[in-house]
C-alpha cells in the first residue's frame, strides 16, 4: 500500500477534486495531511469527509517541514507528494505499486503528468511533451542542469530517507529538486511512461509567481553536483535564461 503527503494552508479550492482522485486509488491507504494553520474552511471540509484514510496533523513550518512529519509519521513503505490543488490519475496507486513489485531493489519510480488550470483543461501540452521527452531520456547528468520530474508522479521508500536525508528545511522554491537529486546520485528509478498526475497551475500558484526565482534557486541546489565542470555551469545557466523567456513568451 501507498501514503500520500499534503502539505495544505488554506487549500479550500481544489481540496474536494484532490481528494476524489485519490480515493479512486484502491492502494492509496493512506492520506497525512499536514496543515501549517489554515484559516479557511480545509480543517472542517476534510472533518466532514469522516474517511479513515485521512489523517490530519498540524504543524507550523514550510512545506519540507510538512513532508518530513508526514514521511516520518506515514504507515506505509512508499510514499509520495500531491499539492492540495492537484491530482491523480485513477490508476496510480495500481501501476506504481506493481512497479515496486517487479523490482524489488526498486527505490523510487517517476512518472509522467499533465498541467491543467483551474477548469480541468489541459494546458501547456508543449512543456508536457517536452518533460515527458527529457523524461524518457533521463540520466543523472541531464538532471543536474535542469529539473524535468515532475513532483507528484514520483513514488519512493521512505527508507532510502534515511540514508540520504530528509527534505531540506531551508530551501523553499526547489526543494523537491534538492531531494531528487539527492536520491538520484544513489538510486537510479523506474521511469513510468504513463501518465500519473495532474499539476493544476492557477493565479495563486507558488510556482507561478516566483518562476524566476525558482529557477535560480534551482541552480543554487544543482551546482553542488558540477564537480568543477564549467560545461555543466554553462548548460545550466543558459537553460535558465532560456525557460524565463519562454515563460514571458508563453503568457
């Protein structure tokens, strides 16, 4: 069976839709819910939701502050990350499990997702296939000069956590980047050609209004893995000026 983290604060939106996508996950056993303080109506929706397979904790911090208590606190060997706002596909929990199943060595898998706004509608079908490209392609060196996992499709044995660490408390845009590659330069993953989630972008989206900032932050984190290689720092710094203005472009 699976454990599946939220870290919410005041996730009343799309808190409904997440949680259908995941109970139509028949190996999702497990859903930790970590709240930093909501003020809206999150506590009381998921109260009235009387699921046993939600489990609410709450806990002031940043976002790798919640995920590290969940992990810590999950029941579950696998574990995963889904935003408050995002979602999954219906057969998820299935093919990741069997995933794990075939490989018993297996210590994390990634998946592919899609983007989609705040309708449901597919958007940014260029980025997908061009994440999804980088995806089949995958090896440590590509991912050192850009992240191309997309978050809430990656599953892994909170085990590994402590050998390699938890998530990073003091990194905020990009610390699930920080903990892919963390695991990366140990463990290499099952990449899953299927589609596993849905990365829901909208106005309040954290992503969204620091884009630029995350992508540097990104190649704060990333460098620590350049061994000296000034083709690698400048691959990195031209992907970052590259996807900014795209990103300007795209809107």
């Amino acid at each position: 069976m699976i454990s599946v983290i939220t870290p919410i604060l005041n996730g009343e939106k799309f808190l409904h839709e997440t949680y259908k996508s995941i109970k139509e996950n028949t190996y999702f056993s497990e859903w930790i819910i970590v709240d930093g303080g909501s003020k809206d109506r999150t506590i009381e929706i998921l109260e009235n939701y009387r699921d046993n397979i939600i489990k609410i904790h709450q806990i002031s911090g940043n976002s790798s502050i919640a995920i590290n208590h969940g992990i810590k606190n999950s029941k579950n060997e696998i574990v995963g990350v889904i935003g408050c706002d995002d979602l999954y596909e219906k057969n998820t929990s299935e093919i990741v499990l069997k995933s794990f199943e075939k490989n018993p060595n297996l210590n994390w898998c990634i998946g592919q997702n899609k983007i989609i706004n705040d309708r449901n509608i597919e958007i940014n079908k260029t980025i997908k296939l061009y994440k999804n490209f980088r995806l089949k392609h995958y090896n440590f060196t590509n991912l050192i000069t850009e992240n191309f996992i997309p978050s809430m499709s990656v599953f892994w044995k909170k085990s590994i956590n402590k050998e390699i660490g938890y998530w990073d408390t003091k990194i905020i845009n990009c610390n699930d980047y920080d903990m892919w590659l963390r695991i990366a330069k140990k463990y290499k993953p099952v990449i899953i050609n299927k589609n596993l989630s849905y990365f829901r972008i909208h106005r309040n989206n954290a992503s969204q209004k620091n884009f630029g900032k995350t992508l540097w932050e990104a190649y704060k984190v990333s460098r620590k893995y350049f061994d000296n290689n000034l083709w690698l720092k400048f691959i990195s710094n031209f992907k970052i000026v590259f996807f900014i203005i795209c990103a300007k472009l795209l809107k």
